[in-house]
C-alpha cells in the first residue's frame, strides 16, 4: 500500500537542504548535489510545487540557531507540507530535540517524511520506531566522531605540534615547527610595539602612540590563496592580542579559550572563544620555540594591562566617593573662604589618576548654597565622563 495520498500531494514537498560547515560547502559538493537532486525525486512522486529551504548551509545541526529548520517546521505546522525529504536523518538534526519534534509535528498534520532509503509516516508505530532508531544513531555517530577528533586534537597538542592557524611574525618551517618570519619589517614591527609597551605600560596609549606616528601593524588574511599579511593602522584589539598572546614568549598553549553554552528562546545557544585563566590552560609548553620577549616579560605585561583594567572600575568609584565628600564638605562648611573654592579632576596622559585640586580664587565669596550646587554639578560630571575636567563656579 502505497503511504502517498492525494492529501499529500495537493500540498507542497520541501526539500531540505544543508552542510554543517563551511569547509564542508567548499570541499564537499557531492553531497550538496544529491541533496538538491531530491527535487527530481519528490516530482517523480507526484509532487508538482517542490520548495528547497537552503537556509541552513554551513550550519551545525547540533543546536545551533537554524533559520531554514525553524520555517521547515513552520510550513509543517500551517499544514502545507505534504511531505518533507532529506538524503538522512542527520541533514535534518543532530540532537534528539529537533528530531523528535519534526516527528510529532508531522504525525499530527499527516505529513511523510523520504529518505534516499524510502517512505515514512510517523502516525504509523512502525515507520515511527525506525524513525526514532535513526534519529538516535546520528546523534550518537556524531558524538563518537567528535570524541575521536578531540581526543586525536588533545594528544598532538600535548606534544606541543598542533598548530590550527600561526600567529603573525611567525611562519611553519620545513620540518613543521615555528620560526620567526623572515621578514626584517614584520620583525621590527612587532619588537617596536613590546618595547613601547615596557615603556608606556597601556595598551590604549600604545596604540594612540602608533597612529600618532603613522606606524602599520601586519595582520594575517586569510582568503582562497592562503594566507597573507596586510599593514593597516593600529587598532586597540591589534595591540591587545600582540600583547597578551603568549606565543611571542616562546611558549606553546592550547586551550587558552573553551564555549560556553546557555539557554536562550528555549534553544541551546553556545558561545565560542571564551578566555580561560591561565591556570585552566590545558597545555602550556615554555621555551617552545623562538620568542620575541622573555616570559618574565609577558608575564609583567600581562600583570599591566590586568592593572589596568581593574584601575578602571575602581576610578569610578574613587571619582563618585570623592565629589560625595566634596559635597558634603560643602554643605558643612559655612564660610565664605570655602565656599568659594572650585574642583578640578584631572586624568594624566598615560595612566588613569583622579586628584582633587582646591584653589581659592581672589577676593571672591559666595553663599554656601551656590557652591553646593556647584558641587553637586561636578559630582555628576566626573561621575559619568572619563576624559579631563575642569569646572570652576564663582559667584559674588
């Protein structure tokens, strides 16, 4: 008995389409061939209005955010698809959650599911186990294949020669270790950024300084020829990763980031290239190879910029407690010699300060209440403004 009724083929076929990445887009183009060429089947059926959802090409189907699944099943829940195809169960989900719910949602609308391997109606408890044991063995073959991969990637990286991409001033020798690139300018370039560093000791004032000399820094581009080195003008970032990479210590890391994964809209969303403190690195191999800097040195620098960035969030709060004194001084004091005072809060050039400054200006008086609102202004704009400030209220 044939599972395709007139009902199925007086509403639409939809062909599903998709590749987990984009490496797969490029190299494999086999397998996008005979999933396109189930258009050609599902009109050999009887189907005369076939859709392809695409949408989803290089997209992981292990609970990544997939546009094309999510108007699939939407089709399937307005009741307008007659059938869905796919060349297997993996090309329509990864996880058991997806899978399930195409199930359900074709089983209550009386919608087919074929495969390059037959016909389907999940009403029926048959097709609906064989279904499932589908569903159940793509999930576990891709669990299984991501188990080998990462145990194989964990073993080469302990021996210190797993190398996903070189970072720039570097370049992979003849007998695949890292040197140092041949190029005299890109190893000027780079020893010129850790020495300005020592001696300006912020990653921001670093890169100003670039610019302010009109000096290029190389990056890594990588496009269909492989990869390249540009010169662009300096960005905070640039500085920033040169600064905090550990590879121009000499040193071989893996692991320095992880994902994280969090709920969001009732789907797993995860998050890749979260930094990991450095004690959570999986390996770390010193004196690996040819550094730029000492490891004494990286090591400071990053005790710099940490500094640094923690000076940040306490300034704030210096800033508010110490216009709050003012204010308070203000309202206490009552004398004509205080009240007609005036703060100044300055930031220095190269690293972040906050100094109250009193001066009295000559022969100069005011109410107590006019300096506090004064000072309750001052309050309010230091506490919100990070660049130099000087406000001065005089009133007779």
């Amino acid at each position: 008995m044939s599972r395709i009724t007139p009902e199925h083929l007086a509403r639409e076929a939809y062909v599903y389409v998709r590749q987990s990445t984009a490496d797969q887009l490029r190299n494999n183009r086999e397998s996008r061939r005979r999933q396109y060429a189930l258009v050609a089947r599902a009109r050999s059926l009887g189907w005369e209005h076939v859709i392809v959802i695409d949408d989803d090409l290089g997209r992981s189907g292990g609970g990544q955010l997939r546009p094309g699944f999510e108007r699939l099943l939407a089709a399937i829940c307005a009741g307008t698809a007659g059938a869905v195809l796919a060349i297997e169960a993996s090309r329509l989900a990864r996880n058991g959650r997806d899978w399930h719910t195409l199930l359900e949602f074709c089983a209550f609308v009386n919608s087919l599911i074929i495969d390059e391997d037959g016909i389907y109606d999940p009403r029926l408890v048959n097709d609906r186990l064989l279904l499932g044991l589908k569903g159940t063995f793509s999930e576990l073959e891709l669990s299984i294949f991501r188990q080998r991969s990462q145990a194989a990637l964990r073993l080469k990286a302990a021996r210190g020669d797993l190398y996903t991409t070189v970072a720039i001033g570097y370049r992979r020798s003849a007998d695949d270790r890292l040197e140092q690139d041949p190029d005299l300018r890109i190893r000027e370039a780079l020893s010129l950024v850790f020495r300005k560093f020592s001696e300006i000791g912020s990653v921001r004032q670093l890169a100003l300084w670039l610019r302010q000399e009109g000096i290029d820094l190389p990056i890594a581009v990588y496009g269909r020829q492989g990869r390249s080195v540009q010169w662009r003008p300096p960005r905070y970032n640039t500085v920033h990763r040169l600064l905090t990479n550990p590879v121009y210590a000499g040193a071989y890391v893996f692991g320095r980031t992880g994902s994280r994964a969090r709920f969001e809209a009732g789907r797993k969303v995860i998050t890749h290239g979260v930094a990991r403190p450095r004690e959570e690195w999986e390996v770390l191999i010193r004196d690996h190879h040819d550094g730029y800097i000492s490891w004494e040195e990286y090591d400071r620098n990053q005790k710099v910029i940490a500094g640094n960035a923690n000076m940040k969030g306490t300034m704030v709060g210096a800033r508010c407690a110490m216009a709050e004194g003012f204010s308070l001084d203000c309202s206490a004091a009552g004398t004509a010699d205080a009240s007609s005072r005036y703060c100044t809060m300055r930031v220095a050039t190269l690293a972040i300060s906050a100094m109250p400054r009193w001066t009295t200006p000559p022969t100069r008086s005011a109410s107590p209440s006019a300096v506090c609102a004064s000072m309750r202004r001052c309050r309010q704009k230091c506490c919100t403004r990070s660049h130099r400030w000087q406000l001065m209220r005089r009133s007779s």
